[in-house]
C-alpha cells in the first residue's frame, strides 16, 4: 500500500477502497508483529467504520477488531479492552473472531489458562490464524511465565515430569531447559525454585505430585480434564498464598 493510493482514495471519497487499503496495511503489520503500525492503521480505520462502512460488516473487519482486542490483552489493558468491546456493534460483537477472543479474557480472568491455551491453537478462521499467529505465539510465552511464576511461589520442588505437565511443555527436556532458563535448578528428575517464602512447602510438592500422577491410564479427554485441574490449584494455592502475604 501506497500513500497515494491511500490519498486518491480519500481524495475521490472511496470509502470502500480506502477501508480495502487500510485493512490490508493492518493485516500486513500484525503478521510482522508490528502492533505500531498495526494500531495507527485501526485508528484510521475505525470512523470508516463507525460512519462510513458498508451496511453488513466484512470478515475482514472481524477480523481486525478481535486483533486490535487480542492486542489490548497481550498488553494487560483490560480497561480498554472492555471498553470497546462494550462499545462495538451487536453484529460484530458475535462474530467468530471477535467472540474468540472474549472467551481467551474470559479464561484469562478466571485463571483456565489451559482453556486459554486450546483456544489460541484453534483460531476461529483461517484469516484469523495467519494474522494472529505473532500475536498469540506472545500471549503463550506470558501465560506459560505466569504459570511458572505460581509454580515457584507455592512449590520448594517439583518432579520434572509434574512440571512439564503443568507448563504445558510437551518434553522434560524441553521443561528443564526452561528451568534453566528461569535460574531453577534440577537434580535428580526434580525442579527445585529458590527459597522465596518459608510458606512453600513439602506438603504442597507431595499434593501436586500425586495430583499429576493420576494421569496415568487416562483418557485423552480425561488426561485434559486432570491437567486443567491440576493448573487451576496450582495458581489456587499461590493466590492463596499471595492474599496472606
């Protein structure tokens, strides 16, 4: 896209083409990662289509709104998430894209990040997945340290294997280089974290293991149902600690 094209368009007041131009600059910028220029293109974007947008909204558009929304989440500014959200039409509020991404708020505030984490691997369109993919790759990698920021405040220790459960790592090795990654040490196919609060204890790591272990002979189903278990007491017990705190 060119500034002309973006000036003749305005110039000749085509609307359409002018929302066509934006949208594509837009879309171009979050599959870079850039959220700059990605978010100047929205802001040029959204009275076109307050004032100026055809009647029935594009797919297109869906689908920059739930990336502007997603944005606003991966940056924890959740009081303009609701904002806008609140401020959007009822067609566009129930479309695909945009519901998609109320449902990973709506995880995020409950604390079912593994919900969470199932729904950024299955975008709603395939639009959205090529346009989303920087987008949820961050949202991820924040999910997966807020997870291990729980482990480390409520847990001395962990097995590795327990951890590589509730990290949602798919190997120990890759769980141990993460441990590494985080300064935690590991001896004997165990994670220990440094000493931060005396209320962490051996109780809780004993609770944890054989929590994890009950996913032996489950089910697919079942062995998802007990890790999703399994993460919300973790994150359970570590705001639990923090309210004594």
């Amino acid at each position: 896209m060119t500034s002309s094209s973006l000036l003749a368009a305005y110039e000749n007041g085509d609307t359409p083409t002018l929302i066509r131009l934006l949208e594509k600059s837009a879309l171009d910028a979050c599959k870079s990662g850039d959220a700059v220029s990605f978010q100047k293109s929205y802001s040029q974007l959204l009275p076109l289509y307050r004032n100026g947008a055809p009647q029935k909204p594009s797919k297109t558009r869906d689908t920059i709104v739930a990336l502007h929304l997603l944005i606003l989440l991966s940056e924890s500014n959740l009081a303009s998430f609701h904002s806008d959200v609140e401020s959007l039409p009822e067609a566009t509020l129930a479309s695909a894209p945009v519901q998609w991404v109320v449902q990973i708020e709506q995880g995020l505030t409950e604390g079912s990040y593994h919900d969470v984490r199932k729904l950024l691997s299955s975008p709603p369109t395939s639009e959205a997945a090529a346009a989303f993919a920087h987008h949820t790759d961050a949202m991820r990698l924040a999910i997966r340290a807020e997870i291990a920021d729980c482990c480390s405040a409520s847990y001395t220790s962990l097995p590795l294997v327990n951890l590589s459960t509730l990290l949602l790592l798919p190997t120990t090795k890759e769980t141990e280089k993460y441990a590494h990654e985080r300064g935690w040490s590991v001896r004997d196919g165990r994670v220990i974290f440094p000493k931060t609060s005396p209320s962490a204890t051996s109780t809780t790591t004993t609770d944890a293991q054989a929590a994890a272990m009950q996913l032996d002979g489950l089910t697919t189903q079942e062995e998802e149902d007990a890790k999703s278990r399994l993460i919300t007491q973790t994150l359970g017990y570590a705001r639990e600690l923090e309210s004594i705190v």
